[in-house]
C-alpha cells in the first residue's frame, strides 16, 4: 500500500555525521515510497521508506508496529537539524538533541485547543527551559508499514 517515486537527484541522505558541513558523506537516493495512508495536513503516516544509491553500513533501528501508548512522565530524546530560534529560519549545522518530558496527550489537546489535534501517533512533549517556562510540543510516528 505505498506509492513510490522516481529518484530525486536533488536530494542526498547524510550518512555518519552529526555535522551538515564537516566530514559528511552523502548518498543518493535510487527511489523511495511512502504510505498511500500519508496525510499532508495532520502529518498522520509521515514515514519513508528509501532506497539508496550506494551500501552503507548502518545499525538498524526498530519503530512500533502498532500504536504505543507512551506514558505521560516518560523522557525521551528528539534529535533533528532544525531552527534552534523561533525567529531564525536558518538550519543548524550541527545535529541537535534534547531530553523531553512526555505530557498526556489530552492535556497537550486543551493547550493547544485541539488546533492541532494530538492522536494516537503523535506524542507531546515538554521541556522545562530557563526562567520557568515550558516548550511544549508534538512528535509524531508512523506504525510499521
């Protein structure tokens, strides 16, 4: 049940750097696919499957096959390469990482006023910053395809 793609010679995935700039190594991508489920505005089934140009070595990484309830009080680390400011659009260079605290999702809803909606593949999460404030936000998987 997935749609696949044509290579998108525009795009490389970074393999073993935790650096955009510095001793990275990028492959291409022969072809990918992703679920016909995927919805756009709620992000429900944003997952990718890619196949790559080349072999790499890699460690594989296991996801849910089904829906999990995490906890809320469970912490978890997000990693990721995005702003670091809500004012600076620009990327980090360097792989970013956080400890987050997992909050209940039907608390997550009145936050945000349901605007959007937390589901079950999404998780909210908070980290405590300094001065007393909180960052809340969402994280969200795709069950196994």
């Amino acid at each position: 049940m997935c749609r696949r793609r044509n290579p998108i010679r525009s795009v490389t995935v970074l393999i073993g750097s935790l650096s955009l700039s510095k001793g990275t190594r990028r492959v291409g991508i022969l072809s990918y696919e992703y679920p016909k489920t995927f919805n756009v505005k709620t992000k429900e089934h944003d997952i990718m499957l890619i196949k790559l140009s080349k072999k790499v070595k890699a460690k594989p990484k296991k996801i849910p096959k089904k829906e999990q309830n995490i906890p809320p009080g469970t912490k978890c680390i997000v990693t990721g390469w995005g702003t670091t400011h809500s004012k600076v659009l620009k990327l980090s260079d360097k792989l970013q990482m956080l400890e987050v605290t997992v909050v209940d999702r039907g608390l997550c809803n009145r936050y945000y006023n349901s605007n959007p909606v937390i589901t079950k593949t999404a998780v909210c999460a908070r980290k405590q910053a300094r001065k007393q404030r909180h960052l809340l936000g969402r994280l969200r998987w795709t069950p196994g395809m």
